[in-house]
C-alpha cells in the first residue's frame, strides 16, 4: 500500500508540475472575459499573436442594431488562430487602386458576426509587465476595412515593446444606420453610432483583460487612419471614453473644421429613406434583411441617391449620448481630453492646406495640450501616385516587405523611424522618447510640421525634419 500511495502521489505531482508549464511556459493559457485562449507564436521568438477574439457577442438577429452586448462564453480553451470575419461590405471594384494596393492581398471572411480583435504581444502572460498598449482602428469611410489588413501587422511593434491590438467594427448600413424607430426602443433615447459603440466596447475589453497579455491597462493609446482617424476623433470627444484613452494619434482625419456635424434627426431621415430603399416601413422587416444586402448598399448608392435626392450618410452622429457635440467644438470649447495627440496626414490629403492641422495645435496649445503636427510626403516607388491617402500604412507597421512596391534600403529606414516616433508616443507620450526634442509640438512660436520622406525624394535631405506648413 504504501509504494502505491507513493506512485499514486509522484503521478499528482507530475499532473500538477505539467499543468504548470503549460499555464506558465512561452504560450501560457489565459483567462479572457468570456473564457480561456492561447495564441500562436509569430516569426519573431517570443512574439505571440491572438486573431479573432471576441469582445462582444455576435450583433446578429434581434441585436442588430444595438449597442454591443457581452461576450458570449464558451468551453474549453479557444485556440486564437485565425482572424475573425470582417464585416459585410463591398471593398473595391476588382482591379481598382485600392484593391491592388490592399484588400486583394488580404484574405478575409465577411460576416455580420464581425466583433473580433487581435492582439500581438511579446510579454503574454507576464501581468507584472504593464507594457504600454496601442488599438488600431483601420479606416475606409466607415464602410470597408478590417483590422487585419495585408498592410497591418503588430509583430514590429511587438519588438519596440508596445502591445497592438486591431479590431474590427460594424460598418456601412448595419453600423451607422439611425432610425426613429430605433431611437424610441432604445433606452437611451439614440440610434446611429453602433460602429463607434463597438470601438469603445473594444476598448473596455482591453482596459480589462490587456493585463494578462503583459499590458497596462491604464496607458492605452488609440490611433486610426482615415475614418480610423475620425473614429478616433470621436472616441476622445466621448463621454462614454472618460478615463479610457491615455494619447491619440489622428492619421488622415483632418483637424479644426474638416469634419461637419451630423445631426440625430438628419441621420433619422436619412435612416428612413434606405429603409425604404429597400422595400421596408418597419425596423422589424429591417432585421430580416441578409447582412449582404447591407454590405453591397455601397455598390447601389447611386441608385439611392437617384431615389431618395440625399446622400446615403452612414458616419458618427452628434446623437447627445455618445456625442454632445463634435470634435472641432469638443476641441474649442476644450472638452478634449488632457493627453497628447499627433494628427497629420499625406502631402496628398492635404494637398497644400494644412490649416485644419495647424489650428487643432494651436489650440491645443492654447489649453495646455501637446499636438504634433506631421506630413508624410515620401511618393510611393512603383507608379506616379505619389504620397497618395493611406500611403504611410506600409510604413507605420513595417510592413514594405507585403508590398508589391519596388521599397528602398532609405524607405525601410524611414519605416523604423517613424514606428519609432509612434511607440516612443505610446510608451512616453512624446514620439521622441527620453532623449531630445527633434519633434516640437505645434505652437505659435513652432508651426513647423515634422515633414517623414527619404533621401531618395526630392528636396529633403533627411527622413525627419520641420517643415513649414503649406498654408495657414
């Protein structure tokens, strides 16, 4: 009895030491809301990557349309393999420039079940770690886009030791449609705005469970491209963000002006009329429409448009709950939050006005706010498109190597370059670090724009260097 009791308890100690180099060796088992992930190892030893975690339910059947519900639990342990579904939508017309540039390159799923995010991480599983984190919101007029984009990657980031997390959102019809009748069953009294709904949900779930990935939950920065960037706009002119966003970084957004406002009752009306564009009086025979049919609404807009004599808005609302008024009179009036922002944009964007920029700096200054002001004017190699919308997305996540384009030895320096200005901004808040000030914020006595281009371009002489805005 007594040699089988030892057996019998050296086989418990085996079980226990196991289950503990699993639970703490390079891919540790962590527990998440809704249950427990491992991930998959990246390229780079010890970078682990998570695709497709679910932070909020599937906002399918009678939750479309409303705001994000909790995650829906499962068994076992969910192994974070493969990226989730990008939500429905049309993309680009075969062989655009867009298509060729991006999306063609990126494989992708479309569902509505669309509520997933992705988390690359070199510290998973170290709770103690408390390493700065980054949320990328992808652009594409809130109505394409997903976060896991060809040109979109974290291991790099990784490397500089911030945390990336990408994350996918509602978009187009089934993310931005206000409806009286939404508005009256919803108890806030609101419709519209689900697709930034889903942002802040992502960004709670972050602030929640980042830690067991080696994250600080209290040091996230937001930053997005494009209607990322006006999604980013609108999350730090929130209330529902209090306490959430520690920086900003607003790519291809604009500044002061360059984003109307979009009232609830004019989104309400425009609301009605694609309901009736597609044969519908009702919310109810709204929600039994396929999800596809919202997603190709980009392909027939035109048609709307015909019909209807209004444009098919589908963007952020000034609804009163999420939004009380809009960034450009969040900024002014100084309801901003007090953190640093960088916003900027392509020499193309801007195309000789920097104005909207420059006055987002300066009154920031004026309330005791830092804003870098940049312009990324490197042409692309490989055609005449030059520094178009969007061009920086390669080289903001290292990512030349994806490229179709004949990418140079100065641009892979000016890639390292500015990926070191973004996570020096999210692990310091300054894009320069400890060491310097090369990149000033925006003031009076410093409107110079940090101008990112190569050696390999005309008329620079150096990858970081001021530059004079081009109107003011």
């Amino acid at each position: 009895m007594k040699k089988q009791s030892c057996i019998f308890i050296i086989s418990i100690f085996t079980a226990l030491m196991f289950a503990s180099c699993v639970k703490s060796g390079p891919n540790p088992v962590l527990t998440v809301e809704g249950g427990q992930i491992q991930g998959v190892e990246t390229e780079i030893a010890g970078i682990m990557v998570y695709k497709g975690i679910p932070f909020a339910a599937p906002p399918v059947g009678d939750l479309r349309w409303r705001e994000p519900q909790p995650v829906i639990s499962w068994d076992g342990i969910k192994i974070c393999d493969t990226f989730g579904a990008a939500a429905p939508q049309k993309l680009t017309d075969s062989g655009s420039f867009y298509d060729k540039e991006f999306y063609a390159q990126s494989p992708h799923v479309k569902n509505e079940d669309c509520l997933y995010l992705n988390v690359w991480t070199p510290a998973t599983g170290k709770t103690d770690a408390k390493l700065p984190v980054a949320m990328w919101i992808h652009g594409g007029a809130y109505r394409n886009g997903f976060g896991h984009e060809h040109e979109f990657d974290g291991v790099y980031w990784a490397q500089k030791g911030v945390i990336l997390v990408t994350i996918n959102y509602r978009l187009g019809v089934l993310g931005f449609l206000a409806h009286p009748e939404l508005t009256a069953e919803n108890p806030n009294g609101v419709s519209g705005n689900y697709g930034i709904l889903d942002q802040i949900a992502a960004l709670k779930w972050i602030k929640a469970n980042i830690s067991q990935f080696g994250g600080d939950p209290n040091q996230i920065t937001v930053f997005g491209q494009s209607a990322g960037a006006g999604s980013v706009q609108t999350l730090v002119a929130s209330p529902l963000t209090t306490g959430l966003i520690q920086g900003a970084i607003i790519q291809s957004g604009g500044g002061i002006g360059s984003r109307p406002a979009v009232t609830l009752a004019d989104a309400e009306q425009t609301g009605a009329a694609i309901a009736r564009f597609y044969g519908c009086v009702s919310i109810e025979e709204m929600r039994n429409v396929a999800a596809e049919e919202f997603g190709d609404f980009e392909n027939r807009t035109a048609d709307f448009v015909k019909a209807e004599n209004r444009i098919a808005n589908t963007s952020p609302v000034v609804d009163g709950y999420l939004l009380n008024e809009s960034f450009s009179d969040a900024a002014i009036n100084g309801n901003l939050p007090n953190i640093p922002y960088i916003i900027g944009g392509t020499v193309g964007d801007m195309r000789g006005n920097s104005k909207p920029v420059a006055d987002f700096g300066l009154v920031m200054e004026e309330q005791g706010k830092k804003a870098y002001a940049y312009q990324f004017a490197r042409p692309l190699p490989g055609d005449d498109a030059g520094a178009f919308h969007s061009s920086e997305l390669w080289f903001i996540f290292n990512t030349l190597n994806r490229s179709w384009r004949p990418f140079t030895e100065g641009d892979k320096a000016l890639s390292a370059y500015m990926v070191d200005c973004w996570t020096n901004f999210a692990k310091y808040g300054n894009p320069n670090g400890t060491i310097g000030e090369t990149w000033q914020p925006y003031t009076k006595e410093n409107t110079q724009f940090m101008l990112f281009n190569t050696d390999e371009s005309a008329n620079t002489s150096a990858m970081g260097q001021p530059l004079a805005p081009t109107a003011r």
